[in-house]
C-alpha cells in the first residue's frame, strides 16, 4: 500500500488555478500538455524491498514538478532536496503530509538543492528525520525565493470534487499537477491503475495523456516517487486535489547559451539581439555570483540554436 498523502485544509484564502494574481504570471510552456521530454531522474520514497518509507511522497512529489517545470524552462536539470522539504514541511513518520502544508513551507522557506548522493534508505528512518537545515543552507534558500515565485494554485476549494478531464488537459499546457490518489493500486485488463472506491492516500505528479480516437482519455501519465517507471492511469480515474505548483522567474534578464558551447548571452530587448558577456575588472563568474549566487541558480536557457542575432559588441564588466 502507498500512502503518506493526509486530506489538507483548504481555506478561503487558498489560491484558485486561473483566478488568483499568479495567473497572469504563468505561461503556457507545453501546448500538448506532454512533460515526458522534461523529467528528472527517478528518486524513490522507499526501499526496493517496500519495507521502509520516508512518507515522504508529498515532497517528493511537489519537487518533481518543481524540478519538471525548471528544465523546461532553462533546458538543464536540478535536484531539489527532499529530505529538506520532507523534514522542514512538518512530514510526521509513519503518517504523512497534505500538498498546503508542503507547499506552503517552499513558499515561505525555499529550497535548496541535494547535496549528497546518499540514499536514504542506508539510514534509520529516525536518523532521517534528525536533519535540519544549516546556516548555508538557510542563505541557499533565500536565494531561491529572490529569483523565484514559489506559489500554488488548487483547482477547485471544493473537497471531494472531481475535476473534468479537460480542466486538467487545459492545466496541463501551464505546468505538470500534483494529485491525491488512492495508494491500493488495482489494475485493469490493460494494466492501467483503476480504482473506485476512492481512499485518497498517496501524492503523485500527473505529466500528460494519451486520447482515445473520440478524444476522450484513455489513460493518464503519471510520474510517481514509489515506481521506476512511468504508470498509467485509467482515463475515468479520479483524482484527488489537483494543484499547480509554480517556479516563476523574477529576473527580467533573459539569459542564452547555446548546446555545446560555452558562451552566455543576454538579450538586449531595444535591438533584439543577444549580448555577450566579457571579462573586465570583475570576471564573468562573479558577476554571475553577484547576479544569481551561483551558476547552478542562472536561469540560463540551453537551446540547440540562438533565437536572436548576436551583436558585434560585447559586454564588459569594469
């Protein structure tokens, strides 16, 4: 059984998908609403003998969309910890969390990214839970909130409501979605994870669909902290408090490096056209410093060719 997931409290004051002051800042980034080309790696939330749990997979998912929508958006990867956000978002042991709480905790908190390639299951689970952010970290989490939104958006304050098909399709085209979903897996005849008497239980990342010849879904991608490959999920299946997690750039510096290469560019919007950096008195890795806190946080876009002619003159830092 998977669990970990605990129904959250929804308030008057939780923002609503498309009607909160978040809407104006997102952006359609997939049109076909398809994340496959965008995923990170496979982390899991359990051990391979599915004795032990972190119940971490409310974290564990909130930062998978995270790390979804940051690759899109600037063509690398990150690893977003999870233990930090697992721990830090009040996760009790042997229980659980709800998407408010662990979201609401990078909001206020930020995150940080993993440090270490320990896994955790080579450690007790109260040695796990032992952790706590250190004076750097706290200062690295900083940095994320001064270069990023860190919101989120329900699709509906109604409990217990399902959501249409084509709310989430439409949601889709904006960001992958955090679900609730019953942690009993059964399958169907096709091997698709279909259930009906819902017990809302575990937190999964919904990335995309597949459609039936007359347009309805027949099964849902779903990319889960619990399974090394991506599950399908029924078209009827439904899912549980549907929420967008958001990572919106503040800087208004548009930042380019082509595939391969290693110059950076800015683009100068009054001529359209892209700026290199030069070394002066201050290096370009400074600057960068001064500007992001380090490369790993420039919100550089990897593309496989310049989107704007490059300008016969460089800029120097003096």
């Amino acid at each position: 059984m998977l669990n970990g997931a605990l129904i959250p409290k929804i308030s008057e004051q939780t923002y609503v998908f498309g009607n909160s002051p978040l809407t104006s800042l997102q952006k359609v980034l997939q049109p076909d609403g398809q994340w496959d080309d965008w995923l990170p790696d496979f982390e899991l939330q359990r051990d391979k003998d599915w004795t032990k749990s972190t119940y971490g997979c409310v974290s564990f998912s909130n930062n998978n969309s995270k790390e979804i929508l940051f690759k899109r958006l600037f063509g690398y990867e990150i690893n977003i910890d999870d233990r930090d956000l697992t721990i830090g978002s009040g996760t009790i042991p042997d229980v659980g969390n709800d998407i408010i709480s662990v979201a609401e905790y990078h909001r206020k908190n930020g995150f940080i990214l993993e440090k270490t390639q320990e896994q955790w299951q080579t450690i007790p689970v109260n040695e796990y839970y032992a952790w706590t952010r250190s004076e750097d970290d706290k200062k690295e989490a900083l940095q994320s909130l001064e270069l990023f939104t860190l919101g989120y958006e329900l699709f509906t304050r109604e409990t217990g409501t399902t959501i249409s098909s084509a709310k989430l399709i439409d949601g889709l085209k904006y960001a992958p979605i955090q679900v609730t979903v019953d942690g009993r897996y059964t399958y169907d005849e096709n091997g698709y994870v279909c259930r009906n008497d819902i017990i809302y239980s575990h937190e999964v990342v919904l990335i995309g669909y597949v459609l039936n010849i007359d347009g309805s879904v027949k099964y849902w991608k779903v990319f889960d902290s619990c399974h090394d490959q991506i599950m399908k999920f029924c078209g009827s299946y439904r899912f549980g408090y549907p929420l967008i997690n958001t990572l919106i750039p503040k800087t208004n510096m548009q930042l380019f490096r082509k595939k391969g290469t290693a110059p950076i560019y800015f683009l100068n919007p009054a001529y359209n056209k892209l700026v290199a950096f030069a070394d002066g008195v201050i290096t370009g890795g400074e600057m960068f410093k001064i500007l992001f806190g380090d490369y790993k946080y420039a919100p550089v876009k990897v593309v496989d060719e310049l989107p704007y002619q490059v300008a016969d003159y460089q800029m120097k830092t003096l």
